[in-house]
C-alpha cells in the first residue's frame, strides 16, 4: 500500500466499512504465525481469525490490528 499498511496475507478476512480512515502503516494481522512451534505436538492447531471494521472508524498511526477483532 502507498502508505505503508499491510493487509496481511489472508486480506479476504478483513471487512472494512463505510467512512474509514487508515493512517500510516497499520497492520492488520489475520493469523499468528508463531503456532508453528506447537506443530509436532498438535499439527492441526492454527490461529485465523477475521478483522472487521465497521463504519465511521479512525486507526491511527501504526495500529496493529489481530485476529477476531472488532472496532
């Protein structure tokens, strides 16, 4: 994106509303990447989760928006 927010690599999980404004460099993050760690124990475990942000919303500079949230 020009200005520097990333929309993850699963973007179809993040809806974004009407009247939205995302400043710089937010980052909306859908998955955790770190459960790889746990694979060998539990190889089906996985953190996905959707990102919604209804209308009228304002994320500032460098928000970091995680999975299975809401604003």
């Amino acid at each position: 994106e020009p200005n520097g927010s990333q929309f993850g690599s699963e973007p179809y999980l993040i809806t974004i509303g009407n009247h939205v404004t995302i400043t710089n460099q937010v980052q909306f993050v859908t998955h955790d990447g770190g459960m790889w760690i746990f694979r060998e124990k539990q190889p089906d475990l996985n953190v996905f989760g959707p990102v919604v942000v209804g209308d009228n919303v304002f994320i500032g500079f460098r928000a970091t928006i995680l999975p299975n949230v809401t604003i």
